[in-house]
C-alpha cells in the first residue's frame, strides 16, 4: 500500500464536479453468452442483502437471522435465527484476514460472529445498549487475537471494536463521521484506513483507525449510495443508482455508467485490480480497468444485494433467496483476474491457501456470549 497523505474536500470541490462530469464513461461491454454465471441451489427463500469472499468459499447473510456459506456440495444455512436465536434480519458481513471467522450485524443491535474453524457462534448483540440497527460492518485482524472492528447503524454512529488479550472486545465512544445520516456502507484496507458512504451523499476517509473522519467527496452526486468498496487510499469505489460506479483516485471522483438501462449498483467489492458488482435484474458487472465494469446477465432477474469474490467461487445474493455464482478459475474470468501493484487482502485471494471448499456441511457446535469492555475498563 502507498503511504497515505490526507486531502482537504476543498482541494477538489469545484475541479472535482468539471472533471468528473466529462470524464463519465459509459464502460458497458458485450458480455460474450459463456460468461460463467450459473443459479445455485438456495437453501432459504429469504432475501439475503450481503455477501463476502473467503477462501473457504463465498458466505451471505440476510432475513431471519440467515447465515450461508458454500462448501463442495452447495450452499446451506450455518446459522440461523441469528445469534440471539430472534430471526433478525442481518445487513452486512465480513471476513477476518485469515479466512477464519466471519462477523455480521444486523437490526436491534444484532452482531454476531461466526468462527468457521471452530465453527463456534458468539453473540456481541446490543453493546452499551446500542439496539439501532446496524447496517455493515468492516473487519481486519486475525481471529480471536486482534480483530479490529468497524459497525455503522442507520443513525449514522459509528462504534470501533479491538479485541484484548483476555478475548473481550474493547469499544470506544460513539461517533457520527458523517453528520447523522444512514451509513450503508464501510470497507478498510488496512486497520487503520478505510472509508465510509452515506444515504446523503457523502464520503468519508480515516487514516487513524475510525478516531477522525475527512469528508472527501461527493459534491456533485445526486442519487443513493448503496456500498463502498476501499482499495486503497486511491482507489475507492462507491455502488450507486443511475447505473453508476463511482471511482475515487486519491484527488477526484469520476462517475462511470456502468449498465446503459442506468439501474442501481445495489453492491460492490474490490480484491486488488479486480472487482464484482451486482444490482437489479439479475446483472453482475466485473472489473476490466480503473474505469471499465463489463456487464453479465445471469439466468436470474432478481435484485442483487450482495458480492462477493473468493478463492473457489465468486457470488452474488438477492431477493428471495437468490444465489448466483461462478467458479474463481473460469475461463470468463480474464481482464479482472489480474494482479495488483497494491496487494489484495488475505482472505479475498491468499498466497497460503490451496483455496479448497469446506469438505461437508458447516454448523454451530458451539455456542458463546461475547464480552464487551470500555477502553476505561481494558
């Protein structure tokens, strides 16, 4: 990763709406008709509304407290009714860096973590009584020693978790790094730089772990924001409707249409040059360039929540229980199968994996309650 130098928003207000606005692109492809994309069997006619990449194969969460994940017989359910056992919808998920646990949130407070070795189940539900819902959530660290935690709610909080040495999570102060707004989406490249969307329109970055926030943008954009996908300092993406993907280059934003009938961009993930979309109508759009998605349509036409890109399979999720997936080494998969000059994150594509699917179904044998500290406390 390149050193990070921080960037006033005023650095590149007005010269960001010029150049941005001519520097649209259309960056719609023809999709040659073998592209890959196959309907997996679901094992829930529930909506999911997030997916990650791992390598141990694609997980999605969703309604009824829905956990799924792929292994080599297909997709099934590893946890559900959620951690509390209270079938509330989950909103976002993510991965630790080594590939070992997944964590998710979700309404009334609901986070969650899913330990795929162990294949234990923790509940971290509601800390300090927090019972908004969360809307995503970003993780980076190793499982069960140093996660560090990232959770935003629809009131536009956001709260930083760090696990300790005893294995409590130590949380500190609520903030709003963005003036109160819902919060969609959040993703980290490193522990300490990420960036967050909002309902309203605006970006944000941090370089110091989520303690101060910059608004970087977007000043011109006048649709929703549905996710954020954080590569790099500069190189960030933002999934929009219109059919837009924003792309952000460390000075400005540049709107690409990316689906000519110009619908939502409902999702989006990056894993060093390449990248995965996904939004209305069955489409998925894959990364070619810095400013060029190629559009798929899949043999589905249900709205696409969630992406996701792992070392077996690449997946997107949706309404009514909707998977649609492709096998990580299809011949399809060729401009965006590329490496990068920044390095991808572990679990996405890591050096030491034999990226080998769980050999049979996967499932809570355990069950724990997590412990919340303050940073008074740790």
């Amino acid at each position: 990763m390149s050193n990070h130098t921080r960037r006033t928003f005023v650095r590149f207000g007005a010269a960001t709406v010029t150049a941005g606005i001519i520097g649209t692109s259309t960056g719609f492809a023809q999709q040659p008709p073998e592209n890959g994309w196959v309907q997996a069997d679901s094992p829930t006619q529930m909506p999911f509304n997030d997916a990650v990449g791992t390598s141990q194969g694609p997980f999605a969460c969703g309604a009824d407290g829905n956990v799924a994940a792929r292994h080599e017989d297909g997709w099934e359910l590893v946890v559900e009714y959620g951690p509390q056992a209270r079938s509330r919808r989950l909103t976002g998920i993510d991965v630790t860096d080594d590939s070992e646990a997944v964590w998710f949130v979700g309404g009334s407070g609901v986070i969650g973590e899913y330990n795929i070795t162990t294949q234990t189940l923790t509940n971290y539900s509601a800390p300090m009584g927090i019972t908004s819902t969360w809307e995503d959530c970003a993780v980076r660290g190793t499982a069960g020693e140093d996660e560090r935690l990232y959770f935003v709610n629809g009131s536009g909080e956001l709260l930083v978790g760090v696990r300790q040495e005893s294995g409590a999570v130590q949380y500190n102060d609520v903030i709003e790094p963005g003036g109160g707004s819902t919060i969609p989406g959040i993703d980290f490249n490193t522990r300490m730089r990420g960036h967050v969307c909002s309902t309203s329109q605006f970006v944000a970055e941090t370089c110091d772990g989520g303690d101060t926030w910059e608004q970087i943008g977007i000043d011109f954009a006048g649709g929703a924001f549905f996710d954020i996908a954080s590569q790099a300092e500069d190189s960030v993406n933002v999934a929009a409707g219109s059919g837009i993907i924003y792309r952000y280059d460390g000075f400005r934003w540049t709107p690409h249409v990316v689906d000519d009938d110009r619908e939502a961009i409902r999702a989006v993930t990056r894993d060093g040059e390449a990248g995965l979309a996904a939004g209305a109508n069955g489409k998925v759009y894959e990364r070619q360039s810095a400013g060029q998605w190629q559009r798929s349509d899949t043999p589905v036409e249900a709205a696409l929540n969630g992406v996701a890109r792992g070392g077996t399979y690449h997946a997107a999720v949706g309404e009514n229980g909707i998977i649609v997936e492709r096998q990580a080494n299809s011949t399809a998969a060729t401009a965006s199968e590329v490496s990068s000059s920044s390095p991808p994150r572990a679990p996405q594509n890591p050096s030491n994996s034999d990226h080998s699917l769980p050999p049979g179904p996967l499932s809570v044998e355990h069950y724990t309650q997590g412990e919340w500290v303050s940073a008074s406390e740790g």
